[in-house]
C-alpha cells in the first residue's frame, strides 16, 4: 500500500480495494487468550520524520505501561507481539512514508499485518482482544480516490489517486508541432493550425478522461496545469464529467509530480469535508421531518445491529462513554455503569469496549457507509454520531 507518485504501477491500481480488503480481514480475526496491538504512527514531520530507533524508544515506552496491566501468558504473548513490531520499525519503514498501521498478536495463533501509507495517520496504540480499525476507516473515509488530470501545452497525464498515491496512469502524448512558418505557411495559418491541434488533443483527452473514469466508478476530479490550459479544458468537459470536478490546481513544469499530487490532495481533503457536512444536514433534515435517521450513541448502535443503517454519520470528536459487551454472547449495551448481567443472555460475565469502535466494525461487516466529519458543531449537539436508515425505526425510543 506504499506508493510512490514519482513512479506509478499499475498493479498497485488496487490500494483502496486492498485497504478495504485488510479491514474485513481485521474485523473478522477471532479472538484468542493473547491480546491484539494496534499500532498507528504518523511519519510525518517538518525535517522527514524521526527514525526507526526514534519509534523505538516510543514503542518501548509505551511497552512499559501495557505490561503492568497483564499477568501470565497474556503479558508473555503481549512481549511477543511487541518485539515483532520493535523489528519491523528498525527494518522495514520506507522513504516517503506518512502513516504506517501495524496489527500483532503473539501465542499460538500469532497474526502481524503492518501497512504504511503516502499520507498520515494519528499517533495511537490500543491493546484488546480484537485489532482497532477506527483510523483506517477514517483514512478510507478521507482518502478515497479520484482523478487528476495533469496538462500542459504538449502532453496530459491521467493518475488515479488512490489513498493520497498516484497508482495508476493513463499517458496521452501530444505530437510535436513542426514549426512551418516561412515555410509555404502564413503566420495566421500557423495559428489556426496550431488552435486546431488544441482542440483535437483536449477532445482526444476527454475521450480518455471519460473512458478511465467510467470504467473505475470515479465520482471525484481534479485537474492541474496552467491556468489558460486547464480553463479550455474545463469549459471543453461535458456536463457528467463537469459535475464530478472538484476544483483546478495550478501547475508548471517545475513542479515535482510529488508536490502536485500532495497539492491535489490537499484540495481533495478539503472538498471531502464539505461533502461530509452535506450528510449532516441531510441527518438533520431526516430527523426533523420524522424521516429515515436517528440520532445519539443507543439509536445508532441500535440501528447498526438491526441493519437498518444505510450511512453512518460520525464526529471526529465524538468519544462515547464505555459500552459493555458480554463474553458469552457478545450482545453490547449503552450504560454509564457495568450492569450486573447481560440483557440478552443473563450472563455476568461483561467487558468494556469502546463504543466508537464498536459502530465502525458494526458498519463494516454490514457494508455501512462510514462518514467521518472533521468539524460540525450540529452533529455534536446531536450526540456526535448518527445514522441516516434504509428503513423506518420500529422502536418507538427512536421516534
């Protein structure tokens, strides 16, 4: 999943596929008697990041405070999983590198997925029985994928941006124009031919635009290039591709493939939020009409058990209170203090688990659309997290 935008390959083409395919294989991973380290690490820095001893010395430090909360086989199976993700840093990060997400369990039936990633992700580790994949959501949430469309006077370039990455291009060449002039040409008739080549080469990267874009299921655009170049191409785009532009960048020939692509990326960020804020207010129009949408921790999770969610709307800022799922049947409850039995089975044996998790993983088996919204002081007042619902609650708490 690392990808470098200098060097494109198609047989990466698959990144965001494969990303979705690491989380269905996360959030079936059966439990065992040895616990799960979710390790996420942010790469980036000001002067290309620390080193690999640098996380090291992070790692041990936080090493030290998980091994005081275990005794026996757990803390030896816990030293296991933690010396292979120690190694793994020392040896194996590469240049370029933002982000890295690293899952490992020891005993006896061991599990070690490490992934690292062209953009960032949050400074974070979490010990359980089952791996954390909240920050990969997010990610996937983020950094879905579009199209960029690179031009300049004399050639396009086509990427699809997968994960914050270029993986795969689509190259059209424009043929040199031979200057003709003093030759049997005047200069009008120079330019008339010149204008004319634009035109055919804008058309011809349009034919190519729409054909890569169909065939992938892109909804999202952006082109890049010189102002007067990327202007006659976007006056030139038919309505259905001109309605999945996302905006233009400018670009010159001495920018690096690299600086465009984090350009685009940026602006990408930026219009992904604006989308996510769209859900909000499509939650909050539902439940005011008394429509298809509820709001708040116990309705949501609710409505992710019985698979009424069609969308789940959450808050970056959202952090719940506890939840509590039994060990027997693994029924979850919403409650400020452990109850003394599980709702479902009258089983007493319970254990804490973290809400926001829970709803994510719960949306991810159940092929939920997941929404994380950066900044939405609406959707906090509703609880921080909603869901908008394939059909109409029959519970009349959600009413």
């Amino acid at each position: 999943l690392l990808l470098d935008p200098t060097n494109t390959d198609s047989h990466s083409s698959l990144a965001l596929a494969e990303l979705k395919q690491h989380i269905r294989e996360l959030i079936t991973l059966g439990a065992t008697d040895a616990p799960v380290i979710s390790f996420y690490l942010n790469l980036e820095s000001a002067d290309g990041g620390p080193s690999g001893t640098d996380y090291q010395s992070v790692l041990a430090e936080r090493a030290a405070l998980l091994r005081k909360s275990l005794r026996g086989a757990p803390k030896e199976y816990l030293a296991e999983a933690l010396g292979r993700i120690g190694d793994y840093l020392l040896r194996e990060l590469q240049p370029g590198a933002k982000g890295a997400a690293i899952f490992a369990r020891g005993g006896s039936r061991p599990f070690f997925l490490p992934l690292q990633f062209q953009v960032p992700l949050p400074n974070w580790i979490a010990v359980d029985v089952i791996p954390n994949v909240y920050h990969l959501v997010e990610l996937k949430d983020t950094y879905h994928r579009f199209v960029l469309l690179l031009m300049t006077e004399k050639s396009a370039r086509i990427l699809e941006i997968n994960l914050g990455a270029a993986t795969t291009e689509a190259w059209a060449e424009r043929p040199e124009l031979r200057d003709r002039v003093g030759s049997g040409w005047t200069k009008a008739h120079y330019q008339h031919h010149r204008e004319q080549q634009s035109e055919r080469f804008i058309a011809e990267e349009i034919r190519v635009l729409d054909r890569l874009m169909s065939a992938g299921g892109h909804t999202h655009l952006i082109l890049a290039g010189n102002p007067d170049i990327t202007a006659r191409m976007k006056k030139a785009l038919p309505r259905h591709l001109a309605e999945k532009l996302v905006d233009t960048v400018h670009a010159s020939a001495h920018d690096t493939l690299r600086d465009i692509v984090a350009a685009t990326n940026s602006l990408f960020v930026e219009h992904e939020e604006i989308e996510s804020l769209d859900r909000v207010g499509q939650l909050e129009q539902e439940i005011n009409t008394q429509g298809l949408a509820v709001a708040g921790t116990a309705a949501s999770l609710r409505a992710l058990k019985w698979r009424q969610a069609d969308v789940l709307v959450m808050a970056k800022a959202y952090q719940p209170e506890p939840g509590w799922a039994c060990v027997h049947c693994g029924e979850i409850t919403t409650a400020p203090q452990k109850p003394m039995t599980c709702s479902a089975c009258q089983g007493f044996e319970l254990r804490e688990v973290d809400l926001r998790e829970e709803m994510v993983q719960l949306a991810e088996k159940n092929a939920v659309e997941v929404e994380i919204v950066v900044r939405s002081d609406l959707l906090m007042e509703l609880g921080g997290v909603g869901c908008l619902l394939r059909f109409q609650s029959l519970d009349p708490m959600d009413r």
